[in-house]
C-alpha cells in the first residue's frame, strides 16, 4: 500500500500527468477489400484448376488454391450484358429489366455498390460494362469499354464523358488503370474494385507477345463435336457453328486486308506488322497451301479457334498475376477478398459450337473462385449449386451490411467457413435474345443434380428432359420416353415453384397454357 504522503503527491500530480497522455490511435479499418475480376465467355474448360492440362493459368489457379473453387456455379441467362446486370442487382433478368445485350440497363434500380458506399466503401468500375447506359453515381469512380470495347489501342469512356484513346493492349491496360485507382484511393476507406476484362471475347485477338503460343499443341476434339442434333429442335436451329457459322477471316484472321479491315485498324504500325507476319505469312499460307474441304476444313477451323481463344487468355491470367503482386507488395493481401469469376461459360467446340446462351452445361457453368486470408480455407471446395444473383448477397454479407429483401440471390458466406446451411436443391435459368444473333430459341428450364428439364417457346414450343448423370453431353432428349412420366411430372412441378419463385410473369403464362 501506499504510505499517506505518497497518495497525496500522486493526487496532485495526477492533472499534470494527464496532460502528458499520448493521442488516441486513430482505429484501422477492419472491413475487407474487395476485388472482383469479371471475364467474359472464359469457361471453366480452359482453366488449369478445373483440369485443363493445356491451359496456361497458373495466377487464375493461384487464387483457387489459396481460396476457394467452385465446382457448380451457374447463370440465370447465359448472355454477356444480362449477367453483369445479375451481378449488380442480384436479380433474374425479367425482374432487372436486362434480359438481351440489345436493351438499356436500368442504373436508377438497386445495385449492390451503392449499400457498400452508404457503409462507408469507396467503389470502382474498370473496364467492360456493356450494358448501354453509363454507371453514373452506382460508383465513385468508373471507366469504362464503349460497348465490347477494342483489344488494342482501346477507348475508354470516363466519368466526364470524355473518350480517352490507350496505347497497349486492352488487358494490360485495364489492370495498369486498376493499380492506378488502388495507389490513390483513399486509404482511410475499404474498397471495392470491379474489374471487367474484355478478354476471351470474339474475335479473340491475342497480345502480340502471345502470338502462337499454342501453336504446338492439337488441342482434343470434343466427344460431342459432330452431334447431329437427334430429336433436339432447338439445337439444330441455332447459327452458332464452327463449320458454318465461324468465319474464315472475322474470328480466324485468314487472307484478311490489314490496312482497311476495321477490325485492324486500330493497330499501330508495330502491331500491324506482327498480326501481319503470324496470320499473313503463317496462318494464311498454311490455310491455302492445303486446300482444305468439309471435315478436314472444319477440323482446322477448329484448331485455330483453340489456339487464338487460349492464347488470348494468356494476357487475361498473367495480368490477374500482376494484380495478385501488387496486393502482395502494397500490403494488401491479408485484408483483401480477390475474386475470378466469368459472365458465363462458352462453347469450345462441344456440339460442334462457339458462343453460349444455351442451358446446356457448356454456357450455363461458369468458373468461380474466391481468396480470403485467414476467412477461407486454402483449398476448399464448394459442390452446391449457386448462381450468379448470389454474387451481390455474398459480398454484402462479407463487408458487413444488411442485405434487401429485394435481392432474390442468397449469400453464400456460410458455405466458405464450411457452416451448414440450407441450400436450394435446383437452380432456374431463363434466355430470351431471338433470333438474332446465333438463332437460339428462347427457353426457361431448372438444373438438378441429375436432371435438367427445359421448356423452349415462341416459333415453336416442346420440351426436353436430360438425364445429367447418364447422358453428361446432353445429346439424348428423354422427354417422351413413357417411363419418365412420374419424374417430368415431379420436375415441373419444381419448376413451377421456381417461376413462382422468382416471379417470372412470361414463364408463369408459358407453363399455364
């Protein structure tokens, strides 16, 4: 204890000593970062970590391995500017208002940016929007791809409404503007930053460094490629094929005039001239030399789709290597969610196709990954079915903020601490974009774990029924067959639910007539 004279000089001493007490540390953020690298028509069939062997994605497998990977993540509408508007609303397409690439995007709705920016985030858009509106005040910052946007030399629209011209390659260039935004944000915030890659969109036009990096490798036929549609009328009325519809000089760069053809013209001299020496002296010559007819033509074509939409990837995956670093000597990753994912999944040759907006499973399955440090288990995996209107949810629920009642998406943060939670046992898919482009019929439908159940509509309307785990390449239409009676009738009664569900007005009418 202490002695009576020593606690009367401490009481004096007390004012004087708190006047000497050191500033309050001002407190850290703790509310993560968010990153979100959307990609366009890159199918999980041409990424490493889903088993491609041929792929060169070491930087996209990183952030699976360190995080999580999902291996059943689906579209609501496998078609570019619907998805997106997906991601930003959590809403199917008929209650958005985006349900083709030919309407405009309703900027006034809700959209998941703006809930993070009231809890006190900072919020970016790079790259490609396609959804023909500007995002106005849905970000604190954007710049934007006028509608597809160029691979190279690339304009960009900005929050004054100015074009700004690039020099570069659009993949380098939208990462080199993302890095930019992140050095001079403020510091004090959490961000999110959404970064749209144009990359692996038709007309895949690789970097000039990439230029033939695959050309040493016979990439597989796939088992499905020379379908011939039995008893599937839709599929064998689309305009989205490899032997008649892929274009010798558009998508495959044969005998094409590089000076007038306006796909090239935005190239620089230097650019030109290597496009030029690779499709002109090598491709072109190879093609004329061997005088190619039906399957050998086709089968070529083939190859150099392969070779182009891989090596286009090429700069896509190093560029999210470049990003990976950049968090990683800023700082920044311990605290950052990083996530890859694509706006839908695409053709590589499976029913003889390119493109995508069928349900079937080539365009209706996305890749999707997600690293957290210290939140998510290096190497998880997630086999429950998710779609794309999860994606606002989640990263609300993540940052922390409330999520509306209006989202028709469901958070599915639980699922990466390996929480048990009730999880839908089907998803719901709808496509309207008829007849142009590719001529795909519009169709609604429902995805089990087995079985997937469609209902095609408008110029003619039928059903077909797949049996998922028999049938994997959806090549035998079992709708009609007498002993499924019991099962369609079970299907479409989840269907229905769904409709209902999601409060699809067109689907409810279609299944009412």
């Amino acid at each position: 204890m202490l002695k009576p004279i020593f606690r009367k000089l401490l009481f004096l001493l007390l004012p004087v000593l708190s006047s000497f007490s050191p500033p309050a540390k001002k407190v850290k953020n703790t509310k993560p970062n968010i990153i979100f690298i959307l990609s366009d028509d890159h199918t999980n069939k041409a990424i490493g970590i889903y088993g491609n062997k041929l792929a060169k994605t070491p930087h996209i497998d990183r952030i699976a391995k360190e995080g999580a990977l999902f291996n059943n993540f689906f579209v609501t509408n496998s078609i570019c500017g619907p998805s997106r508007a997906a991601l930003l609303t959590g809403k199917y397409s008929h209650v958005n208002g985006f349900i083709s690439n030919d309407k405009k995007f309703n900027i006034d709705q809700f959209i998941f940016s703006r809930s993070l920016e009231d809890s006190g985030y900072q919020t970016a858009w790079i790259g490609k929007w396609h959804l023909e509106t500007l995002p106005q005040d849905a970000f604190n910052y954007w710049t934007i791809l006028p509608n597809q946007g160029h691979y190279f030399n690339p304009n960009f629209i900005t929050q004054s409404n100015d074009t700004v011209t690039y020099k570069g390659y659009v993949t380098d260039i939208i990462t080199d503007l993302s890095k930019d935004w992140i050095r001079n944000r403020d510091q004090d915030k959490p961000f999110l930053l959404m970064i749209g890659e144009k990359a692996t969109h038709r007309e895949w036009l690789p970097a000039v460094e990439d230029l033939g990096s695959y050309d040493d490798i016979d990439f597989p036929i796939p088992p499905s490629f020379y379908d011939n549609y039995h008893n599937r009328i839709a599929a064998a009325h689309q305009d989205m094929s490899i032997s008649e519809t892929m274009q010798l000089g558009f998508d495959l760069k044969v005998n094409v005039d590089y000076d007038s053809d306006w796909i090239y013209s935005r190239l620089d001299k230097e650019q030109r001239a290597a496009y030029r020496t690779y499709y002109g002296d090598y491709v072109s010559k190879e093609f004329n030399e061997k005088n190619l007819k039906g399957k050998a033509l086709t089968e070529w074509k083939f190859q150099r789709y392969m070779r182009d939409y891989f090596a286009t990837a090429n700069a896509l995956d190093r560029n999210i290597g470049k990003i990976l670093d950049f968090l990683d000597e800023n700082g920044l990753a311990e605290n950052t969610i990083v996530i890859y994912g694509s706006d839908q999944g695409f053709y590589l040759g499976e029913h003889g196709w390119f493109d995508k907006r069928f349900i079937y499973e080539e365009s209706l399955r996305t890749p999707f990954m997600i690293r957290y440090p210290g939140v998510i288990k290096p190497g998880t995996v997630i086999e429950q079915s998710l779609l794309n209107i999860d994606w606002a949810p989640t990263l609300l629920e993540m940052a922390g903020v409330s999520v509306p009642q209006e989202i028709q998406g469901k958070s599915f943060s639980g699922l990466l601490q390996n929480k048990m939670i009730n999880w839908r046992d089907h998803v719901y898919y709808h496509y309207y974009e008829y007849p142009q482009p590719h001529r795909v019929m519009p169709h609604f439908g429902i995805r089990t774990s087995k079985y997937k159940l469609v209902r095609f509509y408008g110029d003619q309307n039928f059903w077909e029924l797949y049996n998922l785990e028999q049938d994997p390449q959806e090549l035998n239409n079992i709708y009609k067959q007498f002993e499924n009676s019991k099962l369609v009738k079970k299907l479409k009664e989840d269907l229905k639910v769904s409709v209902l569900e999601y409060k699809d007005d067109l689907a409810t009418q279609i299944i009412q007539k």
